[in-house]
C-alpha cells in the first residue's frame, strides 16, 4: 500500500480520532485494514502513538507537581488538555515530514536489495500492529451462504465463518443464513438492506428474512420502518418493501409489534402462530393470511448447500482431469479418493510411471473443500510429505488450497526443496501472514515477501493461494484467491529446483534446522512448468472454490 499525501492526512485524521475514543466503527475497520497491509502505516501508528503516549506522561507529571503545590486542579487540568490539543498537531507535522525524509531516503528500487539476502525459513521478529486496536466483538456470524452476492459498492466482503459487526450490510442477491451472539438464527433472501445493531437486534431495512428463536435469545428484536418487532420465543418472517411497507408471519410461538402510524397513534398487536400483519407504508396495520410461499428455513438452506456443493464439486472435477492431462502440469495432488490409511499422495498427472507420488510421514486423512473430499491434516512437528521433482525450472508456478488453523512459531511451510542445491526454494506463510518465495540463488537467499495475506478473518479457512517465477520475465508474482496482489522483480535467480522437496514442513539451510510443520491442511496442490497468468488462476480459485464466487475485483483482493 503506498501512502500518497492525502492518504497520511487522513491517516493522522484517524489517529486522532482514535486517541480522542471518537472513531466510528467503519473508520476503526478502515485503520485496522491499513495496519495489517502496510508496513509505513504501522511506522506512523507507532510514532503517533509514543507522542501521544508522551504527551499524556508529562500532562500527568505536571499535574502531580501541580497537587503538590497546591493548585487549582480544574484550572491547570484544562492548561493541560489546551496544550497538548495545540501541540498534537505540530507532532503530527513532525512526523508526517519525517515520514517523508524516510521515505525519501529509503525508496525501493527493482534490483535486488540487501534485505532480501536472508536465512531461508526465517521471518521479521516485528508483529503486524494491527493487532494494537482493541477487537470490537462481533454481534452475529455468517454461517451458511448460497449464490450470496454483495452491492458493488460494498467494498468488504464476508466469507462463511466470518465475524459480522454492528453496522449496516447489503446484498444484491443469494441466500446467508445468519447466527447471532445471543442465539437467534436469522435467514436472509434476495436483495436485502440491513443494520446490526448488537448480538439479539437488528433493523430490516428492505427485504425478506425468517428468524428462528430459542429461549435463550427471547427478546430477540428487528426494528421496522414504523415499528419494531420484538421476539417472545418462535419462528418468524419479516419482508420489508422499498416504500416503507412491511409483512410480519408468524409460525410458531408470539410476537409483539409495538409502532407507530404517521398519525402518532400508538400501534400494538400481539400475535401467534399461523397469524400475519401487514403494516402499510404510513404504519397501519390490518390483518392478512399467511403467505402461500414458504420462507427459507434452516433445513431448506442446508439441503440447497448440499446442492451447491455438489454442484461446484461435479465442475471441479472437471477441471480436476484437465489439470491431470495438461502437458504442462509438472506435479498434481489432488488429493481425492484415498484410503484413510493411505500412506501414498497420489500424483494424477501419471506423468513419471508412479515416481511423482508423495510418501505421506505423520499426517492424517480428514475432510477436504467439500463433503466426501480428501485432504491432508498437519499437526504434529514431523509431519510432511516427501516428493522428488528433479528437473530445475527456470519458469513455474506453485499452486495450493490450503487452511491454516494456526501460524506456530514463525513460518507455516507450504513446500520446501532440499535446500543446498541452486534453486532451492522455500514456499510459505510468515508469521505476519505475508505469502513468501524463497530461492536459493548465487549470490545468497532471496526473498520475495507479499503483502499479508493471511488475515485473521481467513484463519481457519480455505484459500486458495499461488506464486509464480519466470527468470526470462524476471518477475515472481504472488496470488491470493485468483487474483495477483503482489510483483517484484527477480534478482539473481535463474532457475528453482524442487528436489527432494517436503510437503508441510521445512528443510534445514545452512545450519538452521527449526523442524516446523503446518498447523492445518492442504487440499489440493500442483507444479506447473511456466507462469501462469492471472486469468489461468483465477480459473483454477473460482471453480475450485467450495462456494459460490462474486467475481467482481473487490470481492476477490485481499
């Protein structure tokens, strides 16, 4: 991410507003994206927050001199706060011309630097300041999701598992189911415009949802545009229409509708299962029958899941035999129809007469991208998978589907080569999250280092991950969930080699041994003889994927 003038003033904007405890909670999420994708910005964060700090040290020295003296403690208390609101902006000045000096004087060039000579397996002791903001709890989870859709303007999407916050969300099409803190399952439909409020409220602002209500959530409550309807313990639908009209059904159990028309009366009705209200568009209500149409309930949602799934398996495997049969494809684990005591990973390209499979040491078979689908579990420190591809490549693409539960210590390795030969390569995710290549070449280690990658919303789920080298381009590319978010050029490296590699954990280099294995899994991987175009990967992430994919640019840039 590179910070243009504007940028850092609003930076500092935001900064400000987090030290005065009066940053909104979009404005919270923005600073929070900019920390974990750029390393200038945890530079600035760092600075702001040692002068802020410093500032509140000596306003707290001076009012203990203060006391002791004898003073006037609301007098010189409101000296105190005058001064440091008047010197933050100098400090902000201060630094944002020093962020210019340093940058000035430390600008990246393409040929290869210094700092990319470095032991390979190794990482930045530093932590992604990100992490320095509070969390703000999430009131709700997205658990379910089929042919979802966002608004193009919505700039975050949310995957399956991911945290939802208090704040407004809209989609364009598709079904989310959606489980709340306090234990309210709620199903959304179509083209929906709604705000979380906390963990057992909402405000439907257009569109259809079923809400199911166990005791524990009693209470549960969906503003309306002219009233609210409070849970007594059931099963409910809600449609809310563009001009302000709304439809409440009843299934089982009570609820409550309290409002107002736009006469002021006071609107209060109370009602069971099998009953409906329909509130017209000024707040009146009248009674209706029960919609003929059924809304979406769980089990509906779970059985359309199971087709989907089906579905983009049934196309995945088409792909599946294309990759298998493509000249091109060095290597291809697909890691489908194994026993579960299988200790062979089976090379589907067939290409070297069975010489291309993988012994499996350690690891454990367990559930893939899809139901009934094999994958590979890496948890304990020796697991791996030995493989051997002896010819070097002076071009190749590595790809993976990978769920990574936890980053130990300081790499989770991908794939490893043996690590004396030239060419030798590491393949992994630091502990930053950043995607790295590194490729033994002769003037020492280079290491080419994404942005992060992994954010902790993607920890615990699928992703499909890729990196490509062309020593005749000189450029290695990284690629997260089809779409390339990462180009540097490549320094003296001319070829990779992928000898005696392991599958899962790292190799020792030059003396340095620290036997780590992934803490997750691996669904699927492949080695491809040239670098791969980013429409080629996005083929590979879109059918691959085990749901449904908003192709749209936003939706698929980390």
């Amino acid at each position: 991410m590179s910070l243009s003038d504007e940028k850092i003033l609003e930076l500092h904007d935001l900064l400000d507003r987090l030290v005065e405890k009066n940053i909104s909670q979009d404005q919270r999420r923005k600073l929070e994206q900019w920390l974990a994708e750029s390393e200038e910005v945890r530079k600035i964060y760092v600075s702001f927050m040692d002068m802020n700090a410093s500032l509140c040290h000596y306003a707290q020295e001076t009012l203990g001199d203060a006391d002791q003296d004898g003073e006037d403690d609301s007098r010189l208390t409101s000296r105190i706060v005058e001064f440091g609101r008047a010197l933050l902006p100098v400090a902000a000045l201060f630094l944002f011309g020093g962020y210019i000096f340093f940058s000035y004087q430390n600008s990246p060039s393409l040929s290869p630097s210094a700092d990319k000579m470095i032991p390979m397996g190794s990482s930045d002791e530093a932590e992604s300041l990100a992490y320095a903001i509070i969390d703000e709890e999430p009131v709700a989870v997205l658990t379910k999701a089929v042919g979802l859709q966002w608004l193009e303007n919505v700039g975050d999407t949310l995957e399956v598992g991911g945290s939802i916050y208090s704040g407004k969300w809209e989609t364009k099409r598709g079904i989310a189911q959606v489980e709340f803190m306090q234990g309210a399952t709620v199903i959304f439909e179509g083209a929906v415009e709604v705000e979380f409020l906390n963990s057992n409220a909402a405000v439907l602002i257009q569109g259809k949802m079923r809400a199911h209500v166990p005791k524990v959530a009693v209470g549960f409550s969906v503003d309306l545009p002219m009233g609210k309807v409070i849970d007594l313990g059931t099963d409910f639908g809600l449609h809310t229409y563009g001009d302000g009209s709304a439809e409440v059904f009843v299934y089982r159990g009570k609820v409550r509708y309290e409002g107002l028309d736009s006469f002021g009366n006071e609107v209060i009705r109370e009602l069971v299962g099998n009953e409906a209200l329909f509130l017209d568009a000024r707040g009146i209500a009248s009674s209706i029958d029960m919609p003929t149409g059924s809304y979406l309930g769980s089990s509906d949602l779970a059985t359309r899941s199971m087709e989907q799934a089906q579905r983009r398996r049934s196309a995945w495997m088409e792909l599946s035999k294309r990759l298998s049969t493509n000249p091109g494809t060095l290597l291809y684990y697909a890691f489908d129809n194994h026993d579960a005591w299988s200790r062979t990973l089976r090379d589907e390209t067939n290409q070297r007469d069975g010489n291309g499979n993988g012994a499996v040491i350690g690891c454990k078979w367990t559930e893939g991208r899809w139901p009934g689908k094999g994958a590979l579990k890496f948890s304990q420190k020796n697991d791996r998978v030995c493989l051997n591809l002896p010819k070097p490549l002076s071009s190749a693409t590595l790809s993976a589907w990978v769920r990574i539960d936890r980053i130990s210590e300081m790499v989770a390795p991908i794939m490893f080569s043996r690590p004396h030969l030239p060419g030798a390569i590491g393949w992994s995710l630091n502990r930053k999250g950043e995607l790295v290549l590194e490729i033994n070449a002769p003037s020492g280690v280079e290491r080419y280092a994404s942005p992060v990658a992994l954010t902790r919303d993607r920890m615990g789920k699928w992703v499909h991950l890729a990196t490509s080298f062309d020593a005749q381009s000189k450029w290695v590319n990284h690629f997260l969930n089809g779409r390339s978010f990462s180009r540097e050029r490549v320094g003296f490296a001319r070829s990779v080699s992928l000898k005696k590699g392991l599958l899962g954990h790292t190799q020792a280099f030059r003396g340095y041994n620290p036997n780590i294995a992934l803490d997750g899994c691996i669904d699927e991987f492949a080695i491809f003889d040239s670098a791969w175009t980013e429409e080629e990967i996005r083929e590979l992430f879109e059918i691959g994927s085990p749901t449904d994919v908003d192709s749209t640019p936003n939706a698929l840039f980390p």
